[in-house]
C-alpha cells in the first residue's frame, strides 16, 4: 500500500473527534491506530531553540549579512543533524513534547521594511532578492535533498505582508497596493514554496486587505496553493485564529473562528481554537471532508519526516553530533563572515600587539545576551566580546588590558567611567554599545523595550551615546563595536572605527576580538540600509513601500545597503555583457572583473543590480539580481559570472502583474547598492553596462 492510500485507510478509521485532536499542535496519541504523540511547535531560527544545549549560530539578520548561501545552506544542514539528533534522544526517552519535534518553524522571511520592529533581527533583511536566496539556502539545508524523506520539515513564516508593530499585531490590517504586495512581500515566499519546496507556510497575525491572514482566501487559496500549487501543510501562528473573534471581530465566536480558518485552507492550529471544530461541525459550519483534507496534509508531512510508516534514513543520529566541534568552528565562520567594518579612519583596524594600553568599556563587552539574538538555544560555552578580546590578548605581554563598563545597557546613571578618569592613560578604547535582545525582540520577549518589543527610535541609546562622547572628547582613539539586529544610527565622528557585529553566537566574541586584531579580515555586508535617523522614516504603520528600502529610498542614508568595508581594497575593473540586447525569452550573461589591490587575502561580496533608465515614479530605484562571494589573494584579479534571464529586467504594475516593458536598461557591478545621491564611505565606484529590452 502506496502513502497516499495508507493515508486515507488511517483516516477513514478515526473518529471525527480523533480527527479533530490531530489538528492541534499538540497533537494526542492514538494508541489504538499506532499514532504516536506529537507536538507540532518547534524553533530552527539560528540553531535549535528551546530544547537545552544546542550550537547557536549567528541571528538570522547576521546570517544574511554574509551574503553566502552556500555557508548558510552548510549552517542549516548542522541545526537539521542536532535536530534530528535531539528528536531521536527524545522518542528514546519518551520525551515527545514541545521544542522536541521536526517541524521547524523556521525561517522568517518577511521583509524588514522599517528597522524599529523589534523581530526583524529574525529576518534576512530588507531585499527580496537576497531574502529569496538566504531563505532557499536554510530550507534546503533543514529539509535535506530528498523531498519524500524530509531529515526535518522547514516554515515560510509570517505569510503575509507582517513586520510590526508588535503591539498591534493581533488587530492590525494591513493595506498594500498589489503592486507592493507582489513586488516586495511575495516574492520570497514564492521562492520558497515553488524553487525550494518548502514543507509549510505559517500564517500572520493580522489582516491583510481586510482578511485574517490565517482565513485569507486571497493569500491561501487563490496565491498560495492556486498559483503557486503548493501541497504542503498550513499553519496558524501561535493563537492567531483566537484573535478572529477576540481582537479582530471578524467572527462571534471561537467555533465560527476554527471554520473560518479551516475552509480557507489551515491546516493546523497552534493554540486552543481547533477543538471546537466539533462544534462547528455540528453546526453544519464545516465538513468532515474539510477536516479530512487538513488532516491528510498533516499526515503526509508525519510521514515524509519518518514519524508514521517506514523508519527515516535519520533515525541514527545521536547525541554526539550536538554543539560539536565541528559546528562551534562553523559558528565561529559564520561570525567571522558576517561582521561588518562600518568605518575604519586611518586604518585604525587591525590593531597589532605592540605595546598599549587598551580600555574595553561599555554594558555590552561582557554581556552574553549580545550574544543570543531571539529564539536561541543554550551552548555549553559562550564566549563575550570581553573574553574574546582577553583570550586573544592573554600572550601580548605587551598589551595591557583593562575593563570598566561605564554606563548601564537599558537606561541612565549617574556616574560613568569617565568621569572617574580611566579612559585618560588607554592608547585605545574599544567601546561595546548598541542592543540585546531585552530592548528588542518579539512581544512580550523584549523585556526592556518602550514598545512591545520594538523601538520607538532607531539612535543609539541617548545614554550610551553621552557616555562615548565623554570618552571622545578626552581625545581617544575608539573603536566602538556595535551589537544589534536592526540598524542603529549614530553620529558619524563618535569613534574612529566602527564594527557592527550584530548577534553573532555563541563564539561571537571571538569573532570580533578575530577581526579587531586583524586574524581575520571582515567581509561582512549590510542586509539592510542604516538610515541617519528616526526622523528619515516613514510612519511605522504605513505599508507603502515609499520611501522605504534602498530600492524606494530617495534620501542619504547613513550606511546603504550592501555596504561594508574591508581591511584591503578592492577595485571593479570591467563589466562584460554577452548581448547588447534581449527579448522575453533571452538571458544575458554578465562577468565582472575585479582586483585585490591592498595587502590582505580576502573576500568582496560582487553585488549585481538592475535598474531602468526610464522608470516610472513608483518603481525601485535599482533591484538587487545577482551577488557573488569571491576569495581574492592580494594583488590579483577574479571574475564573477553572472546569468540573467529576462525575467531578472520584469516591474510589476499596479495590478499586480509581473510585466517586462521595452526600452534601455542599467547593470551595475558594485559592492553596495546604487544611491540617487553620492555617498562617499569608502564604497568602490560602481561600473555598469547598458541593455536593450526588445
């Protein structure tokens, strides 16, 4: 008997009460038909989370800030082993409950439209191009190569068009135009269900154009899995469909809740709202067909990952392979690729170990929760900024090492370091500032924040930045190491270097003590553009993409993104286009050429952008098509190969239709994005080619 009919024949012999029990995230045994218990909700986002000693990898806005999928792919596939490895150790122990399971829901690929929402350290940044490519990656990486026996089960959370605030998340609507909605909050989403195959698609908690996104016919029926085909399993963020009759008073009632959510195709509830389908059913609300659709979903899934019928090629998997050796060196790499040199006067970075004082201040140097970033797990060894920076130094007798932390990390005091006088006798002061994830984070996770998890404003801590200035006035050399998973903005002549390292993982902090001191060079770049300040922002609650994003953004920004230096330089020679012009059906490769011309074997991140000479008003200022990490040796020159189909040139009009009109087209090959106003940070010019659409 073939899956699908061992399927039905399980079904068929259920209760409806039965059936209705599995829809629930905890999903109770059946001991009679040999279903075990199961609890659906388990958390992937930069390691295994919730469920004791695991590795933890950089925050997802770090992991985009490698601008390297092939690592990110190598990431995921080492959180899948530790899963895999923790749910074999758990069914051995009878431990079946929740964070223990398969279903990883994971990742978050929203776009972050505005860096006060607190969760958009959660997500890969503000672009769909690279949010599409990073998220394939961490998929692939989670689900393994085989789409019929899944190591785990990968989620497309929050569909749709959901990035704060927080505290309005369970009565917000948001309103979009179709073409923002098609040309910003779907694309990755599309990537992901039909290039990456994605298992399940987790629904938001807020309307979107008037429908709970979890009962959206829009977005399940007709886009989802009309458009789109998508088999998979579908589910509800955690109590959302409660919030239909609670908050968003579209329904009377939690049975006319659980129908409403059911007919438009969820197949799972997390929370306590499908129970009452019983009820619903008896109320002639929904069928038992539609119940048995949902469920056939769910078991499909159980089965794919070894849960029901044939064991799972996974199944041998041990506890051995958790927070390994292997993957605490991964973990290191991905740090080390992901912190980003901001500014770097003087060629202050890196320092060398001759003889100096070093004062290392600040309420983030030995602060481990600048560490975690949201949704983590615990490794059996942290390593702080501070003790990264000790360990380096601890054979520089040279080097003499002192600590205070100066001012508090979530609010003001009285007296700092400064006006006690230490900073006086340092040759340099490495200054640790910026968040945690108490001042920012998910509602009700963020226990430090103004703002149900996000930020009211995006400058640097008004005390924080009294504190530096104090010790900048003294006349110090600073190298202020910033750690967050938003942008933060800050005056530029504050410190004379600057690294933005965001929540880098359990060896965060020897990452950066790694690149201060120069062992590595930093190749990091920004996922995400760092405005100059709140004032440059857009209302918080406007969906409009206007003004938002490199791609809409007319005015200066503080960083661009795409932005970040390096400790050599590097210089793009040449763009070679294979055709001067393309139809609807062509492609064009591109190869771009690009020199080492410092001192130091390192990575640039190629970064392809397509723009038209004639846009219209409401289209992106440039698109990011194509990026590339290249390793060059000092002094020599790489190509990057590009191919771009025509689909790559495509605007979306404002029916929401993906068109590809005529006319001139620019390429550009840059290692940040195009600005409408010059930026001088130390970017290399840009080089471009012209193309013709027929």
């Amino acid at each position: 008997m073939g899956r699908e009919s061992k399927i039905k024949d399980l079904i068929s012999k259920m209760t409806l009460e039965e059936k209705v029990s599995q829809l629930v995230h905890t999903s109770p045994a059946i001991e009679r038909l040999g279903i075990p218990e199961y609890n659906w909700w388990n958390e992937a986002l930069h390691g295994v989370g919730r469920a004791g000693i695991a590795t933890v990898f950089p925050a997802a806005m770090a992991m985009a800030a490698t601008f390297d999928d092939d690592l990110i792919e190598e990431v995921a596939e080492a959180v899948s082993d530790e899963a895999r490895a923790k749910y074999n150790e758990g069914v051995k122990q009878g431990n079946r409950g929740q964070y223990w399971g398969l279903t990883f829901w994971t990742p978050n690929i929203n776009i972050f439209r505005d860096p006060r929402w607190g969760r958009g350290q959660e997500t890969y940044g503000e672009d769909p191009y690279l949010t599409a490519r990073i998220g394939k990656a961490f998929v692939r990486g989670l689900q393994g190569d085989d789409p019929d026996n899944l190591k785990t089960a990968a989620c497309a959370k929050h569909y749709a068009v959901h990035s704060g605030p927080e505290k309005d998340r369970h009565t917000f609507n948001a309103i979009v135009s179709k073409k923002d909605l098609w040309e910003t909050y779907l694309p990755a989403f599309k990537a992901l269900v039909t290039e990456a195959g994605v298992e399940s698609v987790m629904g938001a908690y807020n309307r979107t154009l008037d429908e709970a996104c979890c009962a959206s016919n829009l977005l399940i029926k007709e886009i989802l899995r009309g458009k789109w085909g998508f088999k998979g399993h579908f589910v509800s963020d955690c109590w959302a469909i409660r919030d239909f009759h609670m908050y968003h008073k579209i329904t009377n009632s939690p049975e006319e809740s659980a129908a409403l959510a059911l007919n438009a195709g969820c197949d799972l509830n997390c929370g306590c709202t499908y129970p009452m389908l019983t009820v619903a059913h008896k109320q002639g609300l929904v069928t038992e067909k539609a119940i048995d659709t949902a469920l056939e979903r769910l078991f499909r899934t159980r089965f794919k990952l070894g849960m029901l019928g044939k064991k799972s090629r996974w199944d041998k998997l041990d506890r051995k392979i958790i927070n390994c050796k292997k993957h605490r060196k991964l973990a290191l790499k991905t740090a080390h690729k992901s912190i980003v040199l901001l500014k770097n006067d003087n060629n202050l970075l890196p320092l060398d170990s001759t003889p100096k004082k070093i004062s290392v201040v600040g309420p983030g140097a030995a602060n481990a929760h600048t560490l975690f970033g949201n949704y983590y797990g615990v490794s059996s060894r942290f390593v702080t900024i501070l003790e990264g920076i000790g360990e380096k130094t601890k054979d520089m007798f040279g080097i003499n090492l002192d600590y205070r932390q100066g001012c508090l990390m979530y609010h003001d005091n009285s007296r700092t370091l400064a006006e006690y006088g230490e900073a006086n006798v340092s040759d340099v002061v490495i200054a640790v500032m910026g968040l945690d994830g108490a001042m920012e984070g998910e509602e009700g996770d963020a226990i430090a924040s103004d703002s149900n998890g996000d930020r009211n404003t995006i400058e640097m801590p008004d005390w924080q930045l009294k504190f530096l200035q104090k010790v900048r006035d003294k006349g110090k050399k600073i190298i202020l190491v910033l750690t967050g998973g938003s942008p933060i903005a800050f005056p530029e002549n504050i410190a004379d270097a600057v690294l933005f390292a965001w929540y880098p993982g359990e060896l965060g902090g020897q990452a950066v003590a790694d690149i201060i001191f120069g062992d590595v060079v930093p190749s990091g770049k920004l996922p995400i553009t760092f405005p100059t300040s709140t004032e440059q922002l857009p209302p918080y609650e406007d969906y409009s993409m206007k003004g938002r994003t490199y791609r809409y953004m007319t005015e200066k920004p503080l960083y661009p993104f795409g932005f970040g230096l390096s400790y050599t330089g590097f210089r793009f020679d040449s763009i070679e286009l294979s055709e001067s012009k393309i139809s609807a059906k062509g492609s064009v490769n591109v190869l771009v050429t690009v020199t080492n011309t410092g001192k130091y074997d390192s990575d640039e991140v190629v970064q392809l952008y397509v723009s038209k000479d004639d846009r219209g008003t409401d289209d992106p200022l440039s698109s990011l098509r194509g990026f590339c990490r290249l390793s060059i040796p000092a002094g020599k020159s790489k190509k990057a190969e590009f191919k771009l189909a025509a689909s790559a040139f495509e605007t979306v009009n404002t029916n929401g239709e993906y068109i590809l009109l005529p006319g001139f087209y620019t390429i550009t090959a840059a290692d940040a994005a195009p600005v409408p106003v010059s930026v001088e940070k130390g970017a290399v010019n840009p080089i471009s080619a012209k193309i013709k659409i027929c």
